[in-house]
C-alpha cells in the first residue's frame, strides 16, 4: 500500500467559509494499492464523523484518521484505492484553532448556529461533487488508469448523512455507498446521548445540540427536500437504489447516538419500500473505531463484491 496526499481546494459555497482559508485548501489522504502490474478496479471516498480528528497537532489528529487507514488498508488487498476527505473544520482542515483547548467545529458553532449542520452539509455535497469530477478527469493522479473504474462513497456517523445527501445529488454515480453507524433523521438523537458522547470532551452537550436543532429549524423554510428528510425525516424520500447500485449499513447494537431503535425504524422503512439494502448490525457503542479491524474487514467484502 502506498500513501500519498494530494491538495485540494474547496469551491465555497457557505459565505462563511471565506474567512478559513487553512479550511478551503487543504491535503487529502490517498492510499494506492501497490499492484503495479493490475491497475485499481476502483476508488472508496471516504467521509468523517462529528468531531473525529480533532487536536492542536497533527499527530493528535490522526489517531482518528486510524478507522480510515485501516479501511484503506483493506481496500487496498482488494486492489481498490482510497481518498479521505474531510468534513469542514476537521483534521487538516481544522487549523484554525486559537489555542489546543479549544476545537474547531464547536468554536464556528457558536458563531454560526446553523453552519455547521446545514452550511457544512452543502459544503461537503460540493466538496464531494468536486473530488468525483476530478477522479474522473485526472485518474492517473489517484493510481487509476483510463476510465474503466468504480467509484465507491463511504461516511461514518454525521459523515454518512452527509455522503447519503451527496450520493442523492449525484444520481447513478456511485457504485456502492457505505453508511457507518449513521442514518437519516437526525432530530431524533437524544440531546442527553450528544451530552454523554461529547459533553466533557469537547463542551458540547445537550444545551448546545438543542440550540443548534432549534436555529436549524428557523432556516428550514429555505432548506432542499432532501436536506429535511436528513434533518426531520419529512422532506423528499430518499431513493437509496438511485443513490447506488448497492448500498451497506453498519449499525451498532449498543450505539448512544443512532441507537437500535432508531436503526430498526430505517431499516423497516427501507425494507418496506423494497429498497434493496444490507444491514449489518455489530455489538458495538458509535465509537466505530474502537473496532476499526472488524468494520473494515465488512465493508471491504462488500465494496469488493
């Protein structure tokens, strides 16, 4: 496996970017599969979670960035090659801090409400949108020869929500998309489980979440369909076999923030609408890379099928 990082800069789309410049143009992480006599059958973009990769430095902030090597790492067995990129504000793209106590994300939270949630969420649909069309323009620049390759979304937690919004605008392009310990709807979260999560860590709690669901609300009127369904679940329905040819959940049996009940009610409905989906449930809390190993080993087998 080889790694290598390649810049890549933000088309902004939230105003509020522009101020963050070490946000807009940033390093991404790719790995290549080291098979130099078989080229790539395909590329994983992969997305991450709220608050994952955070730290005044940048040896901090890859011990988050592990869950995605080790997935990479996998990937790559299968001689499939893999890029990171990063939510607004998190790891490379986090270096804005005033001093290490204080994180990024949580600090332009506070300044805007509703960034983070829906300015971030248009931010990594384009970023997506981007990263796609310069995959398929440059392919040699990320270890792909010529045109005859796949290409894969991957997001874990906030990360998923994201990729399936970003999967739902770019119709048709993806040929598997994989959602960590993620799901739709996510007013739903328990404002005491955020608090519990990320409380003392990060001094973001159930004060905060509830705050940001209430702003999120009062810009709803002007918010697309598809965001809503993200959100409140009461928007456009989200067509999964349009978002890719096929589509993996991982869901944990003990996770505090989409726990199984909320899990069982999506996979229900998918179910119910004849989506043709994999659900794997492991008995895992959110923290995915706690047991990094086992949740590459699955999405591995399932995006090299």
């Amino acid at each position: 496996m080889i790694q290598e990082f390649i810049e890549f800069e933000s088309e902004i789309v939230h105003p509020f970017l522009e101020k963050y410049p070490k946000n807009n143009r940033f390093n991404i992480p790719l790995w290549i599969p080291d098979k130099k006599e078989t080229p790539p059958k395909g590329i994983v973009i992969m997305i991450n979670g709220f608050l994952e990769g955070m730290g005044e430095t940048k040896v901090k902030r890859d011990k988050s960035l592990k869950l995605y090597s080790s997935i990479a790492e996998k990937l790559c067995e299968e001689n499939i090659a893999s890029v990171f990129l990063p939510m607004p504000f998190h790891f490379d793209r986090c270096e804005d801090f005033v001093d290490e106590n204080l994180y990024a994300p949580i600090e332009r939270l506070k300044e805007s409400g509703t960034y983070l949630y829906h300015g971030g969420y248009t931010q990594v649909v384009a970023d997506v949108i981007k990263l796609v069309k310069l995959i398929e323009k440059y392919p040699a620049k990320f270890g792909l020869i010529g045109a005859d390759f796949k290409i894969h979304l991957l997001g874990y937690s906030l990360g998923g929500v994201a990729a399936i919004g970003a999967a739902s605008e770019l119709e048709n392009k993806f040929d598997s998309l994989s959602i960590l310990f993620s799901t739709w709807n996510i007013s739903e979260i328990n404002p005491q489980s955020i608090e519990n999560m990320f409380g003392s860590s990060f001094n973001f709690g159930s004060n905060e979440w509830k705050k940001t669901i209430k702003e999120l609300k009062k810009i709803k009127p002007v918010c697309s369909n598809i965001f809503k369904e993200l959100i409140w679940g009461e928007g456009e329905t989200i067509e999964f076999k349009n978002c890719a040819k096929r589509v993996l959940f991982i869901h944990g049996i003990k996770d505090e923030i989409f726990t199984r009940e909320i899990t069982d009610q999506r996979n229900e409905l998918l179910i119910s609408r004849l989506q043709d989906c994999t659900f794997i449930n492991l008995p895992s809390s959110h923290i995915a890379r706690l047991i990094r190993k086992e949740v590459a080993g699955y999405v591995s087998a399932f995006i090299s099928i």
